[in-house]
C-alpha cells in the first residue's frame, strides 16, 4: 500500500479487525480473541504513525487525500484528507484503542468478542468522522458511530444501562437532524455539492449563515457537551464500562469541538461573530457551574464526567475567542483531555474491578495497599487540577491567555478552575486514597498487575512528555490555525 | 566544563537525586537514597558556589534553554536568567537544602517512607531552583506551582493522619486562590507587553507605565498598579500573606525537616524574591506597593501576636514566620528590595536553625511537641540549646547577630517610607520587634529552662541527637550569627544586585539609608541606642519575668483577658470563616446548581419533560386511530370537503 492509502488503512483496517474478532473469536476462545483484537488495535494505530511522520506542516492544504466517486447522481464523494486541525485526532483515536484492549484484557467476561469488536469498529469509524471531506460521508460516520457505542454502554453497562444508553441516542441524535437539513440546504447553494471545503467557500446572507449556525450548534454542543444539553454525560459513563467511559470522554467529545472548527466558524464566519457572546457564556458556565457541580460528587465517575464537560469548556472558550493561541490552546486542551481523562477513568476502572463501587465513601486509604498505583493516580490526579509539567496545564494556560486578550473577565472566571479543578479532584483522591485503612475491603485490595501498570505507565509517559514539551504538537497546528482565522475573520456577505 | 553546563548541573543534579532515590529506591535501599540525592545537592551547591564566583566576576547570563512552545509570534521557552539575585537565591537555597538533607538521616531513620522522603526533598530543590533561575514568567509559573506541589506531598508526607491530608489539601487550594492572581497578572503582562521574559517585558515596563485598563467599563485603573497587585496575589499565598497565610501553620503537620526547608528558608519566600524580581514593575505602581506594605505590616504584627500563646513549639516558629515574612514584604512595599532578599537570607538561616532545632528536641522528646510538657532541656541538649539561643537572639534582633542587620534595616527603610500606610507600618514593625523578643525567649525558656515536667520515662531517655543532626545546627549557627555582620555593607548599601532589582530614585528608605550609612559599626553602635534594641530586650526581659521567675503571671493574664485570648486562640477567626463561607459555601453551591440545575431542570423539565410531552401528545393522538372504519371515512369525507371548498373559494 502507498501513502495515498494511508487514510483509508486508518479507517477500514480497525473495522475489519473488528469484522474477524466478531467471525473467529468467542466465548470458547478468549485468548484468540483478545490477541486478534490487540493486533488489529496496533496496525490500526500503526498505519496512523506515518500520518505524523510524513505530515507537512509548511501547508494549510488538506493532505493524504483520498478521492473516489461514492454516489454520482447525488455528487457524493468517498472524500478524505486530514490538516493541522484533524491530525492529533486520528493518532489520539487510534492509540486509545490499544490501551482499551488492553484495559478490558480480563476483565471483560461476556460477550467478549463482541465488546473488542464493537471498540475496533468504532475506532475506524472515528477515523472516518475526522478525515472525511464530504459532509454526506461525514454525516455518516457520524451516526454509524453511535451504534456502538450504544451498544457498549447499553449491553456491558451498570444497572441502569439501558436508560443512559437511550437518553445518550437520542441526546446525540437530537441535533444531527438538523445538520442534514443544513448539509442539504448547502448542498443546492454550492451548485450541487458536498464538500466540505467548498462549503467553506460559499458566500451566505447573515440570517442563513445563523441558521446554519445553530443546526451544526445543536449536533456539536451536545457532543462537546456544552452547558445545558451536557446531562446525558454523567448518566453515560457511569453506565458505560471502563472501556466505554474512556473512549467516550478521550475521543467522542472531541468531536463536537471539531465540528466547531471545521464547520461553524469556516462556513458560517459571521454568525459565529455574531453568537459568539453566547458560546462564551455557555463555555464559562461549563467552567464554573459543572466546576461547582463537580465539587458534590459522591460518585468517582461522575466527579471526572463533570470534570470532563469543566474541561471541554476551555475549548470553546478558546475556540470562541478567535485568535491562534485560543483556537491552538483549545486543540492541545482537547488532546491532553484525551490522555487525562483515559487515564482517570482507567485509574477508577482499576479500583472498581477490585471493589465492584465507584461511591467515594466506600474507599479511602488506598494508598496503603496500592502504593504503586496510588503514584500512578496522583500524577493523573495533578493533570488533571491543570499542574505546570502535565499535559493538563497547556490547555488551560494558554486558553486563558487568549481570553485575557479579548476580555479580563473571561479569563478570570475561565481561571477559577485553578481552584475548583484542584478542589475536586484533591479532594476526591484524599478521600479515596490517603487515610486510614477505611474498612477490610481496602485492606485486601492488590496492587495493580503489569497489564495495569503497563497501561497507566504509558499514559504517563506521555501526560508528562506533552507537559514538558509540547511544541511538536502546535508545529503541526499553525498553519491550519491560521488559515482557520482567517477564513472566520473574513466576511461572507 | 563550561558554565552553560555549569547551570544546567545546578537544578538537574537534585532532579536526578530524586528521581533515582524514587523510582529505585528500593533496589538503592535506604544508604543508597541518601547518598545520591545528597551528593546531587551537594554537587548542585558547589556548582552555585562557582557560579557566583563566576557572576560577582561580572559574568551574567540571560538565556533559553529550549523552545516549550511558540503561537504565532509569541515563544514561550525554558531558559536561565543568572544575575546576583538568581546566584543569591541558588547559594541560600541549596546550603539550606544540603543541611536538610543531612539532617533528615538522623531524624527519619525510623520513618518507613526514608527514601520517599529524599526523593521528595531532592525533587523540592530542583523546583525551587528552576523558580528562582528563571528568565520569563512560564518557567517562573512552573516552579511555582511544581514547589506548591512537592509542599502538597510532604505536608502529607504521613498520609494517614487525618490532619496530616487535612492540612496539604488546604495548603494546596489556598496557593491555588494566589496562583489565579498570579496567572491573570502574568495573563495581562502578555496580553499588553507582548512577551513573557523578563528581559522583554522590563524593558517595555515604562513605555506602558502610564496604560490605563478598563476592568469595569467606563472606569480606567492603571495597568501597571493591577498587574502588580494580581503578581502580589500570587506572592501573597506562596509567601503566606494576610489573608491567605491561613495553610502555614497548618503545614507544620509535615515532618519537620521540611518544615525548616519549604515552609521557611525557601518556598515560602519565594513570593518576596518573585516581587524583588519584579521591581522594575513595581515601582512603577505607588498604590500597588501601598498596598503591599500595609498587607506585610499586617502580617508582621497580628501574626507575632499567634505566636505568644502557641504551646506547640513548631507552632510558636511557624507563627514566627510568617510574621518573619510580614518584615520582609514591608521592605519590598518601602522599595527596600536588598533589604528584603537580605532578610531572607539571614531569615532562612537562623529560621532552619531554629526548626532543625525544634526538631531536634521533638526527635528527643519523642515526638513530644507541647512546651508544657518540655523544660530544663539544655543539661540534656547542649549543642541544641545553645545552637537555638542563637537563632533566637538572631530572630529577636539582638547585635551582632545576623537577625538585628536586616530586621533594622527594614525598620529604616519603612521609616524613611512615604506611601500612604508607612506611618501604619513604621508601628506595626516597631511593635512586632518586643512581641517577636517575648515569644522567641517565651519559647526558648519554655523548652531548655526552668523544671523538667516530661515524665520519667521521656526523662530517662533524653540525650543529645546524633551527629547528623547536631552538625547541621552548628553549620547554620554560624551563618546566623555572622551573615548580618559581612553582608550588610556590600548587600544593602553596595552595588551587589547590579541592575538585577531597580529602586527608581524617590522611592522610598534605602537611598535614605544609604546616605545615613558609615559602616557596620556605626550602624551597630546607632541600633544599641535606638528603640528597636530596646524593645527586643523589654520582650526578653518580660518573656524572663513571666517564664523564668513568676511563672503564674501568664495564667493571671490568660484568666482577665478572655476575650483576647479566646480570639488569639481561635487565631482571628479566619480558619472558621473560610470554612464556613469558602468551603461550605461552595458545597452548597454546587449541591444547589446539581440538585436544582441540573436534575430539577435540565433533566426534570427539559429533557425528561419532552420526552414526556411527546408521551402525552402521542396518547392523544393515539386516541384518533380508534380503528373503526366509519371514523375514518368521516374524516376522509371531512377533509375531501374542506379541500374542495378551498379550491371553490380560490377559483
């Protein structure tokens, strides 16, 4: 296969994998399955690497493009290309599929073969959502992707599954309605076309571009989630297994923001101009308010899904403020999301294997019989509070940087998360991991295995090397970036 | 080597130490931690000590290390600034550290987690190093939040002591109420100077000076005097400033060597060299370092004050401190940044001496900590007693020693001050020298004089502490004694900090105390006569009086003033007001958002209730397919003629 190639390998290879563990794995055939399923999850990243490696950064240009005619009589294109923007994305996807793998190892007991095909399949249609570049292919990866996930929380999830599962469909399916119609409607404008880039183009009267606006805005915000439309977040991942909960805050979320960034503010400039008083308060509500909310949570999952949509605020902070270091603070915020919030969920995973309870009164004193992984936690604990030398600072530094450049209060109150992030999230892992033993279930817990540590090491790793060395991200963000700001600072009518 | 390395090796020796002694430390086993990580601070200490040398020699540096990240045409870099505040700092940082260190041998040779400890320590030197080497406000933003990390640890180094994980958790939230100043004050450098090193940013400082900002819209405030009250901010929860002093003493519950390292001699002062290294913007602001010198003033007094009625003798130091550390924002506030750093230097001595020496009595006592339960110590602890009388006359300002220089020189400096609030401080200061002479000798006669009142089992078993111990309260006696004496003349009143910290001509005490100057023995022979010698030896005297010979008085003092002492007791209050307003209220808060919010409306009433609104539409409809087939032609028939009339009416 040649580099031309290289997109499709990055979405087919992950979804065929998942096609074979669902043909030749099985109940009567763990091992298989599991090494079936982390092969396919290794090529699937493996074919990605290049996508770095061999990523021009001197161009703004949609690069390893891939072109096939799909559906000729309606003008729909089997289109993908990825830029700066979509890049970090599709190596973040890929990876986390490995150490989901590897995560749900032993832990999985039924069905399993169809919980790792269920992750692969998803994981190449993620690929897909982020390097599709017509809106008909986008649109339907962007479903397709659902139904795994609704499946993985609606078949291996807590007790109250099946309701998270639905309000999860039908939250996410709300808003995605509304961006057909919109796909449509640009359609005929841009004289029978899907895409993507071209729509970009289209010169639109404000009222339309509006519009359009809010129909990507509900399909994204709920994604995101932006405040208020973010309450199916919490019931899902307490729901969801480990798995679930890690792909769903690494990667699903992100992929509302990037619907900002390559649909609202490029096709509709103005009328982000014109709302953007409106996603700034909904993202310094996310801050603040879920910061709050956070703060009261009994239960681990839901603390870090809170601290999740707290996060996910930066973003549209960052991205709503319309200058490089908001949009480029807001990208590496999302990446460093990926890695800290797996990785808490991973950390919580590990102790509800052993004590079968995410309550955060049923714990404390971990560390004494979980050093190892008491270190482990406190690292992802520190990112997670936005620490300088974790990855989890970038983010919130330089959003709040930007946001002081456009107004002193934004950033302010954006900053509050110096202080109710470290208070959740410190407060929570005293709870849970410094004290007294709290009562003989903490006394008989064991230290995480090698499968464990393997995977909280590497998170690790990498938490710390984005921390203390985060330019090779942004080298391949600015050219992007910057043709991104100019297309929203340039009028459409 | 050249010096390039040279630099590197100082904070990356102690990152090395640490990382060994806490990743291997088990494979190093317990000889094996110690002796790395302290021959990477001893390394890191001989290699500072060259490189002063090297600057003194008039060989500065201002350099990145590597690019951390680049926006547009903002570069963001780790890089080293090194001047003779930076070699100042990096000489009293590692001496203090390398003592700790060798210190921590013979006090936790018992603990369990003996390598975690060094590890920590070791990582803790490196961080304040990277602070203090710094040359743009990122590195400077890392260190400082990497010290508040390590101090996080270690306060809750004996994690399963409820006030242990209690105290770290405040201290750490509490920095975190600084560090949002802190990071908006660096936030707004950027936004209006367009760079974050120093270099950049102090050179465009007077171009701005007269910038105005608009926080509330249609009222301009100077830029200048936000940015620095936002920096202050920040200095203010690292360096334990009224409000935001309230974690120090509760960081007491950290084991004690780290007590004399980070909640003493270094971190904690890493709010007034942050503000020395700053002066170029601040002295561009008059009401900004009004406001600086009131808060220090404030802080010198009320918290001396704590000190009197504390029993728990790391208590009584830690008051100490962060009273300490009031003197030393006052001379910031009065311009008098030499004075400061010099404060904080002969500060970091003879306070480590004084916690090291406290610890030592704690290590004998059996981690005994109440003085009422100590007393007539000194036959059993002379190398401790005497090494801690010095660090006593030196915290009360007695001549020579190295605590009367820089506490007069701050004195001075504020009473040639004319900010508004300098005639507020000049008292609070004056004040604050008897109260600091009572509770520093209430302290010293409570613990080595008068009766022993421990019981016979303690009794039996006293001794002097072992070498490791007593070694390095000899090694930093000496500095307390003499550091006032020799760094006076050239520190304070010579060239020594170069174009390192600006006093602009004007502003403020040290270009008085400069003219006032005629040498170290003048300067002496001016203290004995003037009124801060005096009240420092009216507190000894009074601390004698109460202490030694009518030891009932306190109690008769306790018994008629109730109300002053229950509000000392209670230490004004804050700790309760915090808990109650700060954290009950955000709890309830967020219980209220969460409940309400997002349960009572958005899932209630939002999401749930379309979902039931689409149920009880659907119901209805449902009620329209009845299934009878004279239903449905009726409608048809109805709908056939409205049609029809429709059409007839157009036509």
């Amino acid at each position: 296969m040649t580099a031309h190639h290289l997109l499709s390998l990055a979405v087919w290879l992950p979804i065929l994998a998942g096609i074979l563990v669902l043909a030749f794995g099985g109940e009567e055939r763990p091992g298989a399955t599991r090494w079936l399923s982390l092969i396919g999850a290794v090529l699937g990243f493996a074919v990605t690497v290049p996508l770095y490696l061999g990523f021009s950064n001197d161009t703004a240009a949609m690069q390893f493009v891939e072109m096939a005619t799909w559906i000729p009589s309606f003008n729909i294109n089997y289109h993908l290309g990825i830029d700066g923007i979509s890049l970090w994305f599709v190596l973040l996807n890929s990876f986390m599929t490995i150490l989901v793998v590897i995560a749900g190892w032993v832990v999985i007991e039924k069905r399993l073969s169809q919980y790792m095909a269920a992750f692969l399949i998803m994981s190449g249609l993620i690929n897909g959502v982020f390097s599709a570049l017509d809106a008909i292919l986008f649109y339907v990866f962007f479903e397709a992707m659902l139904i795994p996930m609704y499946l993985i929380i609606g078949v291996w999830g807590g007790p109250r599954r099946v309701y998270a599962a639905i309000k999860f469909f039908l939250y996410t399916l709300l808003g995605s309605l509304l961006m057909l119609a919109a796909f449509i409607y640009l359609y005929f404008e841009a004289g029978g076309s899907f895409e993507i880039l071209k729509f970009q183009m289209l010169p639109l009267p404000l009222g339309v571009q509006i519009l359009i606006f809010i129909a990507f805005f509900l399909s994204f915000a709920v994604k995101v989630p932006m405040w208020p439309v973010h309450t199916w977040l919490p019931d899902a991942h307490v729901e969801a297994p480990t798995g679930g909960s890690v792909i769903l805050a690494a990667i699903t979320l992100k992929i509302g923001a990037y619907g900002f960034l390559r649909f609202n503010l490029p096709i509709t400039p103005d009328a982000s101009h014109t709302l953007s008083g409106v996603m700034i308060a909904l993202s310094l509500i996310a801050v603040v308010y879920i910061g709050l909310v956070a703060l009261v949570q009994n239960d681990m999952k839901k603390l870090v899904a809170y601290s999740s949509i707290s996060h996910m605020g930066f973003v549209t902070l960052g991205i709503f403020m319309f200058n490089a270091l908001g949009v480029e603070g807001g990208l590496l915020q999302m990446i460093s999301h990926g890695f800290v919030s797996g990785a808490m969920f991973l950390c919580i995973g590990v102790l509800y294997d052993r004590m079968h309870t995410r309550q955060i009164s049923d714990y404390g004193g971990v560390v004494n019989t979980m050093p190892r992984f008491a270190a482990f936690f406190m690292l992802f604990a520190m990112a997670n509070a936005g620490l300088p030398g974790t990855s989890g600072f970038i983010g919130e530094f330089v959003v709040t940087l930007s946001a002081i450049q456009v107004n002193f209060w934004y950033a302010a109150l954006a900053a509050t998360t110096l202080i109710f992030g470290a208070a959740y999230t410190l407060w929570m892992y005293k709870r849970v991991v410094f004290g007294e033993v709290a009562n003989d279930h903490v006394a008989g817990l064991k230290d995480i295995n090698c499968r464990e540590a393997l995977f909280l090491a590497v998170l690790a790793a990498l938490v710390l090397a984005m921390g203390l060395y985060p330019k090779p991200l942004t080298d391949t963000m600015h050219a992007s970036v910057q043709q991104l700001l100019e297309q929203v600072s340039t009028t459409k009518f | 080597m050249s010096m390039h390395s040279l630099y590197l090796l100082v904070p990356l020796a102690p990152l090395a130490g640490s990382l060994l002694a806490g990743l291997f430390g088990r494979q190093l086993g317990r000889a094996g931690s110690h002796t790395v990580t302290i021959l990477g601070v001893a390394l890191s200490f001989l290699a500072s000590l060259v490189i002063a040398r090297d600057v003194f020699a008039g060989h500065l540096f201002n350099g990145p290390v590597y690019t951390w990240l680049s926006v547009e045409d903002i570069t963001m870099s780790v890089g080293f600034l090194i001047d003779p505040l930076t070699v100042t700092m990096m000489l009293v940082v590692t001496f203090v550290s390398l003592m700790v260190h060798i210190y921590t041998i013979g006090y936790m040779e018992e603990d369990p987690g003996y390598q975690r400890f060094f590890s920590y320590i070791s990582l803790f030197t490196f961080s304040m190093l990277m602070l203090v080497m710094a040359n743009n406000f990122l590195q400077l933003f890392f260190g400082w939040e990497a010290v508040g990390l390590v101090s996080y640890l270690l306060i809750g180094f004996w994690y399963t002591r409820p006030t242990a994980i209690y105290a770290n958790l405040k201290a750490f939230l509490v920095n975190r109420v600084g560090d949002l100043g802190f990071l908006l004050g660096i936030g707004l450098i950027l936004a209006h100077f367009g760079s974050l090193d120093y270099a950049t940013v102090f050179e465009r400082a007077p171009l701005v000076a007269h910038d105005t900002i608009e926080l509330v819209s249609g009222s301009p405030v100077s830029l200048m005097t936000v940015v620095c009250i936002l920096l202050f901010i920040g200095a203010m929860g690292k360096s334990a400033q009224m409000p935001l002093h309230v974690w120090l003493p509760d960081s007491m519950e950290g084991p004690t060597p780290i007590s004399a390292l980070i909640h003493a001699a270094t971190m904690v002062t890493a709010g007034i060299f942050m503000v020395s290294r700053m002066s170029p913007l601040f002295e561009l602001s008059e009401t900004a370092r009004s406001v600086v010198l009131v808060i220090g003033a404030s802080t010198a007094l009320f918290m001396a004050f704590l000190g009197i009625i504390q029993n728990d003798i790391k208590r009584v130091v830690a008051y100490s401190t962060l009273s300490q550390l009031g003197y030393m924002t006052v001379a910031l506030g009065a311009s008098a940044y030499p004075v400061a750093i010099f404060h904080l230097g002969t500060h970091a001595f003879f306070k480590a001496l004084l916690f090291l020496g406290a610890g030592s009595v704690i290590h004998a006592m059996h981690h005994e900590q109440d003085m009422r339960n100590m007393g007539g110590l000194r036959k059993y602890m002379p190398i401790t007693y005497v090494t801690a009388l010095i660090g006593s006359l030196a915290l009360s300002g007695i001549p020579p020693f190295a605590g009367f220089f820089s506490k007069d020189a701050i004195i001075e400096a504020v009473q040639a001050s004319s900010l508004p609030g300098a005639g507020y401080a000049t008292f609070a200061v004056m004040a604050g020298v008897f109260v600091t002479a009572f509770y520093s000798f209430r302290m010293l006669f409570m613990t080595f004089h008068g009766k022993p009142r421990m019981d016979e089992h303690t009794r039996e078993h006293l001794h002097e502490s072992p070498w490791v111990i007593t070694l390095p309260l000899i090694l930093l006696a000496i500095p307390s004694v003499v550091a006032g004496y020799m760094a006076i003349d050239p520190m304070v009143m010579g060239n020594y900090f170069g174009n390192a910290i600006t006093v602009l001509p004007g502003n403020g005490g040290l270009h008085v105390l400069r003219e006032e100057w005629h040498g170290v023995g003048a300067f002496m022979a001016h203290g004995v006569t003037a009124l801060p010698f005096w009240l420092a030896i009216a507190g000894i005297a009074c601390a004698a009086a109460f202490y030694l010979k009518w030891t009932g008085v306190p109690d008769i003092f306790m018994a008629r003033l109730r109300g002053l002492y229950t509000l000392l007791d209670n230490k004004y209050y804050f700790d309760r007001f915090n808990e109650i307003v700060f954290a009950g209220g955000a709890r309830e808060v967020g219980t209220g958002l969460w409940r309400v919010g997002d349960m009572r409306l958005i899932d209630g009433v939002m999401v749930n209730g379309s979902a039931n609104l689409v149920g009880r539409l659907s119901a209805r409809l449902r009620r329209v397919q009845t299934g009878y087939i004279y239903h449905y032609a009726f409608i048809m028939i109805f709908g056939v003629f409205i049609l029809m009339s429709l059409w007839f009416v157009k036509a």
